[in-house]
C-alpha cells in the first residue's frame, strides 16, 4: 500500500538552534533555527507551509510549538540539537561572533521524501548541514522553486567558533538555485564587493535567478537585471535575531503569486516588524498591509 504525497507551498528544511542570544541590553534563551523563522513568517501571510528539521528528542517541544501555529512539522531526531551562542557587541545587527557547542546533523534528500511542495526554502546554519547534492537531487522535482540562504555554507565551524571560509562548491550550488539569501557581511566576503549591487550581480552570474540581500539599512532585490532597494523601517531592534532568514520566508512566500518587486516589498515589511520583537513573526495580516502602505507605496525605496 503506497501513501499520497503530503503537499504544501513551501517546506522550509534546516536545522533546530537552541540559541543563547547576547546583546547589550542583555542575555536571552531561544528557539532557533532559520526553517522556524522563515515558516513562521510564510504562514503569517497565508501560505501552506511545512518544516523539516533536526533535533534531539529532549527538544521535542519545539516541534509541537511549530505545529501549534499551523505549520507541518517533520522532525528527524539526533543526539543533540544545534547549540548556539549569538554574541552582538554591539547595536549593528551585521556584526555578531557565533560559537557552537553540539550540531544536530546533516539534513538530506530522503529527509523530503513523501512530501511535495511548490518551493523548498534551505535555512541552515553552518556547513555541512545541507550538502550540493540535496539541491542536485531537488532539481529533478518538476517545477520546483529552490531557495537558500548563504549563511549556511559560508560559515565553518572550528573548535566552538563559527568562521567564514571560502565556499569552493558556491558555483555547484547557486546554479542550482531560484533564490539567494544573502547578508551584506557574507556577501563581501564571498564576492570581495562592498557594493551590495556588485555583490548581487555576481551571485547572479554563478547562477542564482533572484537575490535577497539584506543589509543593516533594509533590503536589496536582484531579479531580471533590476535591482530593487526597500529601507527597514523598525522602532527597535529588540529581535534582531531571526531577520534575515525571515526575509528569506516572507519573500519566498509572496514570490508564489507575486513578481519580484512587489514581494520584495512584503518581505521589507514583514522583516521590518519582525526585529521589533524577540521570537518568529507573528504580527497579523492587516498589520502588514498597513505597513507597506505607509512606507513602499511608491515602489523602491
């Protein structure tokens, strides 16, 4: 006896961090990970999403607190979770030092199996938890929407401490790819630009189609040879963790109906809103609205 398929819009694959978060207004406990900022945010605008992730079984909570807010969770277990430290010395939300004590696993292809999804969004967090040949095997789906963010295989973990080193597989990956995530700090390093539209366009010629590289001013959308630039507009940067990889979700998300630069506009908004409070998104719908209307009405800002 064979089981249908389970299908969603978006399933969004990484690993569970169980994260310290330091700043200089203090010290505070979370559950991380990119895949739950990133389907927290999809499904606060209305997509069908799911999560696949890696976990211990101790944190086994986490995956009723995702399915709490409507999200499909798939969870394969490991010895430990991800352990992380997110260290800010300051208030620039570009500049953090990540120390890592245990690693939750590698995330691979037969992890989707049974599932069916419009787009696969990859969040990981440090090399090795997604490999290129999840993306080659992604590839085969028909149709399919592939997105990642970059943060998950520049950074190397050495002794406790995450590093960037360069990324020899960069170009086996992003050819692979519809959408790049990608921060301004990450983005120098792998590209040598300080310019973020240099840096967009060569992610571009290694082969990814649209590029989300968010900077600590707001948003850069590289999409058909334009570039569409949206300012952040938050009153604080309480929640600071979590923002780019909610930038990934709510573009991806509005991507499915929407051309570039109108979702480029909901992700500014979403992210906008989002780093104003510690934890995922959960801001309403109409909140949203307002929003782009008050600060993108006119397009790229």
């Amino acid at each position: 006896m064979t089981t249908s398929p389970k299908h969603h819009d978006i399933i969004f694959a990484g690993n569970y961090t169980k994260d310290t978060i330091i700043t200089p207004d203090g010290t505070c406990y979370a559950d991380g990970g990119g895949m739950n900022y990133a389907a927290n945010a999809g499904a606060r605008l209305g997509i069908k999403a799911a999560v696949v992730t890696r976990l211990a079984r101790e944190d086994a909570h986490v995956v009723g607190a995702i399915r709490s807010r409507g999200i499909d969770c798939y969870p394969f277990y490991s010895p430990a979770s991800t352990l992380m430290t997110l260290e800010y010395k300051t208030h620039d939300v570009d500049k953090r030092n990540l120390y890592v004590k245990a690693i939750g696993g590698t995330i691979r292809a037969e992890h989707l199996d049974g599932l069916e999804a419009k787009a696969i969004t990859v969040s990981p967090s440090i090399r090795g938890e997604v490999e290129p040949e999840f993306f080659e095997a992604m590839r085969k789906r028909d149709g399919v929407i592939l997105a990642a963010d970059v943060q998950g295989f520049v950074r190397v973990l050495r002794g406790e401490t995450l590093v960037y080193e360069p990324w020899e597989d960069m170009g086996r990956v992003l050819r692979n790819l519809d959408i790049l995530k990608s921060d301004a700090v990450e983005a120098q390093f792998l590209t040598g630009e300080t310019d973020i539209e240099k840096a967009a366009k060569f992610y571009a010629d290694l082969g990814a189609k649209e590029i989300v590289l968010t900077h600590s001013e707001g948003v850069l959308i590289h999409a058909e040879g334009k570039f569409h630039h949206y300012k952040f507009h938050s009153r604080s940067q309480s929640g600071r963790s979590g923002r780019g990889d909610t930038c990934l979700g709510s573009y991806a998300s509005m991507r499915l109906s929407l051309l570039p630069a109108d979702a480029g506009k909901w992700a500014a908004a979403v992210t906008s809103l989002k780093v104003e409070t510690a934890g995922p998104f959960d801001r309403p719908l109409a909140e949203v609205e307002a929003f782009i209307r008050l600060h993108y009405n006119h397009g790229s800002s």
